[in-house]
C-alpha cells in the first residue's frame, strides 16, 4: 500500500485544519506516493526511536508530536537533531505527525484519557477563544479527595509521581476535565465547563498561582502520558487494515521517550 493510503484514512478522523494555527502538523519528511510494509507508531520521534524503526525494518513513522517543531535553518550533522533528519532520509523512512489535530478528534487522544480515567458522561469542551474543543469533561462514578483521585492517576497512567494544585488535599472531586499535553492555559475554559479538577501537563509555576486562587484542583500528570496514543492509534491502524485489506505491518513503539525521571 501506499502512505497517502494511511494518512488519507487518518485525516477522515483528524483533519490537518482542525490543528491549531501554526502547528506543524502533516508529512515530515518523506513522500506520501512511497509505498510501505510497516509503520512504527510512537509518541515521540527521536534518535532511539529511529534506531528502533531501523532495527524493525519500518518504512514509514507515525507519530504524535511533530518530528520539526522549528524551522531547520541548516544541515550541520554535528547537531543531533540533524543528524536524525539525515538519518531518516538515508534509510527512506518517512514520517508523518497528528498533533494537535489527533487531540481535538472525536475518538483521539483527550477522550483516549478520559476513557483511560473512567470517566462517564463525557462532553467536550468548546474554546470560542481558540474556536475548537480542546478538551473533555465528565463525571467520576464516585467522589475522591484530592490525594485519593492522585493516586488513582499513578495508578492509571503508571506515573512514579505527578504534581497537584489544591488548597485542601481532602477536598472532593467530582467532575473533571482533561487536556492531554501542556494544556494549562485552557483551565479557565475546564472551570467554565463545571469542572473542579482539571488533568494535563506542564503547569507553568505562575500559572499554578492563578489556579489556586481560582481554587481549581489540578493534577499535572506530565505530557509523557500522551503515550496512550501508541497503542490506541496501533488498534485502530490494525482496525482500518482488517476492513480494507491493507497489506501493511501495525509496530507499536516500546522506546520510553519521558526525558523525566523522579528521584
């Protein structure tokens, strides 16, 4: 089969213009007409996963965040971002990135999270700012406290450890919102929905103030929790592969991409 075959299928689901403004999201690097055998799906795109794609025969690289966040301004193959582009280009793998697109989807990753959470009645959540749904909202079958619900994240997501935003750690939750990745910024958005616990990653140190002030309980579970997609997105490739009889191999990565360890 050909990638456009896959990526056409995908951008059914995740339009590249339902992305936000800027976000490079689409074909990395590569050509959509190159025929492939099989496609590693990661999280991250970086030098062990590409060793990993190499060492597995995989011709084609699908991955969550975008492979080239900022423009390359030259080719030095002593940077080791570079030398990753090189890399690629040498052994003919393309990539291909849904970012914010995959996020916004109905059925992508912000319900992959609440489902993972268990949580019930699950909407969207609209920005008329951003003029997309940038998150979800639902219902816990049963309040927790804040220290009981941070543990039931550890447990869910498998996390060593996360940070939490709360004036009382006894206090209970009860409908919570979601935003996968470094998604802060929208709480006044998951606080207009009804929520009063918000779940995502990368809480800047003033913007947790401004939380707490708005007496918003928050649990920063780190942007690595993203990783969810790999075996989501494995699933549904594997599903689009049975109903068209799609002559491609579906790897999941297994190369732990977290830059982040808790001493």
């Amino acid at each position: 089969m050909l990638a456009k075959q896959l990526i056409e299928r995908f951008e059914e689901m995740a339009p590249k213009e339902s992305a936000f403004p800027k976000d490079p999201v689409g074909l990395q690097i590569g050509d959509l007409n190159q025929p492939i055998h099989r496609v590693l799906v990661t999280l991250d795109v970086r030098p062990e996963v590409v060793a990993e794609a190499i060492t597995k025969g995989c011709d084609f690289i699908f991955s969550h965040h975008p492979l080239i966040f900022r423009p390359v301004r030259n080719l030095d193959l002593t940077v080791p971002q570079n030398q990753m582009y090189a890399t690629l280009i040498k052994h003919s793998i393309g990539v291909y990135s849904a970012h914010t697109n995959l996020d916004v989807a109905a059925g992508g990753m912000n319900d992959w999270l609440a489902q993972a959470m268990s949580l019930t009645e699950v909407q969207p959540v609209y920005s008329a700012h951003y003029d997309r749904n940038i998150g979800r909202i639902g219902s816990l079958a049963q309040p927790q406290t804040v220290n009981e619900f941070a543990k039931t994240l550890k447990e869910v997501f498998q996390l060593d450890g996360l940070r939490v935003v709360a004036e009382d750690n006894q206090a209970l939750v009860r409908k919570v919102a979601v935003v996968g990745g470094d998604g802060g910024k929208f709480y006044p958005e998951m606080m207009a929905a009804g929520a009063d616990a918000f779940v995502t990653g990368d809480v800047y140190y003033h913007t947790g103030h401004d939380m707490l002030a708005d007496h918003l309980n928050v649990f920063d579970v780190g942007h690595n929790v993203e990783k969810i997609c790999i075996d989501e997105l494995t699933k549904l490739f594997n599903q689009w592969k049975a109903t068209n009889q799609w002559q491609v191999e579906v790897c999941p990565s297994t190369v732990n991409t977290n830059p982040y360890q808790f001493m």
